[in-house]
C-alpha cells in the first residue's frame, strides 16, 4: 500500500481533468502556433485560451500573463527583468529573510551584478512586518519581493500593506504565490502588486510550466535572448500541452476554491488535533491564523523531525521543509529566521493536505506519527 501524500506544498499530482485537456495536443494539435498555416491554429487558440484563464484565477488581462517554464523562471524575470529595465537610477531590491531561493538567489545575482541587496527580518510567526520594509526602502530602491504565503509555515504576508509602501517610494512591487493558487483566492488589484508569479504544479497542473503576471505598464526586460514570443519577454517556441495543461489547472482551481478552503483548512485542523491530544508539548510554527488553509507545521518535542519521518516512511509521505532542501540535515533557514531554538527547528514537520487527501488518511497518518513520535521518545530517553 502506498504512504500517505502529505506533501502537496512540495508538488500536487494532476488532476485527470488536466490531463484529459493536455493530451490532444500531444497527438494531432502539434503546430508551432507562431507557423503561419493551419496547423498553428489549434494551439494558437488554445494558447489564448489558457492565457485567459490564467488571468482569472488572479484578476488580471489577459495580456499581462507571460508563460515561462517554471516559477523559478518567472521569478528569475521579475527580478533580474525589473533590475535591466530600471538601469543603474534603481538597482537596490529588497526581499524578506524567508524567501524561497528562487527569489533569494537572483537577488543575490543581482548584487553580483552590482546591485545592492536588502533583506528584512520576520517575527516569530514568520511575518513580515510593513515597518521594516518601510525602514530598508531607498531612493534607488526598484523592486520589493516577498511571498505571499511561506512554502514551509504557510504564513501569510501583509502584501497590499507592503506594496502600498514600496509604491510611494516609486518602487514596484512583486510577490511570489505558488503556494497561493488554488488555496487563497487572489486579485492582483486587491493585493496591489507589479508583477506575480505561479508555478502550475503547486495546483494540479504538471511540473515545467510557470507564469509572470506583470502589470501592464511596468518596466521589465526580457533576461534570455532570442524571438518575440511572449511579448518579447520569454524568448522561446511555447509548450503548447503545458500551457494548455496550466490554463485547466487554473479554471479548476477558480471554479472549486469556495469549498476547497474550507475543506483544506477542517482537514488540516483535524491533523493537528488529533497530534496535539496525544504529544504533550507539540508546538505549532507559523502564524495561527494568517496561515494557508492547508499547512501544518509542527516541532515534535524531544526527537528529531528527520527521524520521524524516516521511521513513518512507508506510511506518511511528508517533509522536514522545502523540498529544495530536503537533502539536508541542519534545521529550516525559514525557522531559523523566525527565531525558534535549535532544538525546536530540529523537530519541525511540515504536513501539507491537498485535494485528494481524506480523513481516513488524515486519522491514519497522525496514528503512524504518534507511534513513531512514542518509539522514538523511549529510544532516546530510556
């Protein structure tokens, strides 16, 4: 019997539905729709079609979202994009201590390349506060980047707050939401932002393909050289099934998002009472409420969460953290920046619910991982 998924913020499977819309167009509807015949058709239209429903899902045109590979991707554009358009008059970016490296890192290139770097601190929730950012914007400030909701803890950031902020300094405002999509409904206009990225396999959609909104208006350059596609922004002949499989991924999302909340949020409380009445001392991180429906993350007391979950390995299929990370022993950079003990860090567990998740599951993994949690706690205290 396979182990209990509980892993969605790493990656969700997808969804037949995404499937069923991909696969005609990796059998006949295979055009280059930049060709000038027939064949381009087809997914040209279909290419149109995902690009509305993309914008949709986050409230914005269709002709402000850009179709890249990855998140990563999109944030590598948001960033290093910005960072050519503004010249050297605004090369300073700030970003919050618990970016994913997908931020972190090409902001760190763009201090490489000459530009400055600013990275504010989060409280013990993992909360950006708007004052700090406010304290680190300059006069050559370009970008602020924080994510809406952390990969890791799930909290949730005061984006409209920080943007609002980073505007009156002239600056624009980008936030990364993979973890948002599908989990919290999201409006660009409402949070206020520039530029927003997805990442299509954080809500059903298959890994490979991404997305940037950028507002219309902003300055941005493409950062990869080559033809015009995608407003000259993402150079590239389009992956038209992916592109097509990100566009069904977001119609779902949009169309069940109303129960899928509440459903995520009964599930994942389910989870952490039935943990929380039989460890004494289980402590939650991350904001308790301001937090994505669907994420759990506790410190088991006394044991190590690496250890944990290596025992419950054939039953629960959870994460110590980022999947990024997930090679590497030492505790979360993200708990770290929050401020908790080593100790507690070392004993976090990240358990994230999905679509496919039942209570059945949810009773059964929280008895594997209270009996791994006992066994464990004997071995290491005799």
């Amino acid at each position: 019997m396979a182990s209990i998924y509980l892993d969605y913020n790493a990656t969700t499977p997808v969804a037949p539905e995404v499937v069923v819309a991909m696969l005609p167009f990796l059998r006949e509807y295979f055009g280059n729709p930049s060709s000038a015949h027939t064949y381009a058709d087809a997914p040209r239209r279909a290419m149109a079609a995902a690009r509305e429903d993309a914008a949709h899902l986050i409230g914005a045109r269709a002709t402000e979202i850009v179709f890249t590979g990855s998140a990563t991707e999109a944030n590598n554009l948001a960033i290093l994009g910005v960072a050519r358009a503004w010249g050297h008059a605004r090369r300073h970016v700030v970003i919050s201590a618990i970016e994913h490296p997908a931020v972190r890192e090409p902001a760190r290139r763009l201090q490489e390349l000459g530009g400055s770097l600013t990275v504010v601190p989060v409280d013990e929730y993992g909360r950006v506060a708007p004052a700090d950012v406010a304290a680190a914007l300059r006069s050559d400030t370009g970008l602020v980047t924080v994510m809406h909701a952390n990969n890791e803890v799930g909290t949730i950031q005061p984006i409209a707050e920080i943007a609002a902020l980073a505007h009156r300094h002239g600056a624009l405002m980008h936030t990364d939401a993979a973890q948002s999509a599908g989990k919290l409904a999201l409006d660009v206009d409402a949070l206020g932002v520039d530029l927003l990225t997805l990442a299509g396999h954080k809500f059903y959609a298959p890994k490979g393909i991404g997305a940037l909104y950028v507002r219309t208006g902003t300055p941005i350059t493409a950062v990869l050289a080559g033809a015009g596609q995608e407003r000259g922004l993402r150079p590239g002949t389009e992956n038209i099934p992916q592109i097509v499989a990100l566009g069904a991924a977001a119609r779902l999302a949009r169309e069940r998002l109303p129960e899928t909340h509440a459903r995520l949020r009964a599930l994942r409380d389910r989870l952490h009472a039935r943990l929380s009445q039989e460890i004494p001392g289980l402590a939650l991180n991350g904001h308790p409420e301001q937090r994505l429906p669907n994420t759990l993350n506790v410190s088991f007391p006394g044991v190590s969460g690496a250890l944990l979950l290596q025992r419950v390995a054939d039953r629960v299929a959870a994460a110590t953290g980022s999947a990024c990370h997930a090679g590497d022993a030492a505790p979360s950079g993200v708990l770290e920046a929050m401020g908790l003990s080593f100790e507690r860090a070392l004993g976090a567990v990240r358990l994230s619910v999905g679509h496919y998740t039942r209570e059945a599951e949810i009773d059964a993994a929280a008895a594997a991982l209270i009996a791994a949690w006992r066994e464990l706690t004997i071995t290491e205290h005799g």
